[in-house]
C-alpha cells in the first residue's frame, strides 16, 4: 500500500472541505506559526552576558559572564545580612544566604535574561542583561 499525496490530490482534498473548515486550517496554521516566530524572537532576547548585582537598588558589582574562565565566589555582607554569590562561566548563582526563606538558593543559576534572581530579606537581586560593559 503505498501512500502519495500530490499537490493535485491535496487541491483536490481541500476544494472537497466547506469553507469554514478551510478557513479555520488557515487560521489555525497562521496562528501557530505566529507563537512560533513570537517564540523564536522571545527566545532570541535578552541573550546578554552581563551580570548585574544589585544591592538595596545600588549597583554592587556587574560580571561579564562571557569572560569567566573559573568560577569563583562572592561574598556579599550588608546590614541586612549574609549571600555567597557564585559565578561560574555563563552562570550566576547564590549558594549561600542566611535569610530567613532561601527562596534565592533554590532558585538555582541563571545564564540568560528574563528571570532574575531576587533575595528580598537581603535587597539583593541579580539580573543579566546586555553584552556590552563600559569601562
């Protein structure tokens, strides 16, 4: 049994439907490759390699994570206490906190824009962003 389906054949399917099944395919079609090029640019941004550590809404520290060769640790101590913040090349982390929830270690490393890292107790955050840094 074999199974071809030419160009012919598959007009000849498609004149076959009612309009509003062919109309709903298109729609359907046209939908599905928007999400797909909404994905594709979504996915696409915030591809930075800036680390930006911020404490208490000032700047701390900013990491070109691009340019790490070896990871290293560190360490934040502010009146509002205790985080071990580990750097890794393509990666950012905090290891160690001493507040109360440790939400901030759970989370995990990030290596791309979008969701940062955020130690509320500590008025810590992390967040990549763009690729260029001024020196």
């Amino acid at each position: 049994m074999e199974c071809r389906l030419t160009i012919k054949a598959l007009s000849t399917k498609i004149a076959g439907m009612d309009k509003k099944t062919v109309l709903f395919a298109a729609i359907f079609l046209l939908l599905l490759a928007g999400c797909a090029a909404a994905w594709f640019v979504i996915g696409r941004a915030d591809t930075g390699t800036e680390a930006v550590i911020t404490v208490d809404g000032e700047v701390y520290k900013t990491v070109d994570l691009s340019k790490v060769k070896t990871a290293y640790d560190i360490e934040i101590d502010t009146e509002y206490g205790h985080n071990t913040v580990h750097v890794e090349p393509g990666a950012i982390s905090v290891s160690e906190a001493d507040c109360p929830d440790g939400i901030c270690v759970r989370q995990g490393k990030i290596s791309t824009g979008g969701v940062p890292i955020i130690c509320m107790p500590h008025r810590l955050s992390i967040a990549i962003s763009g690729g260029d840094i001024d020196a």
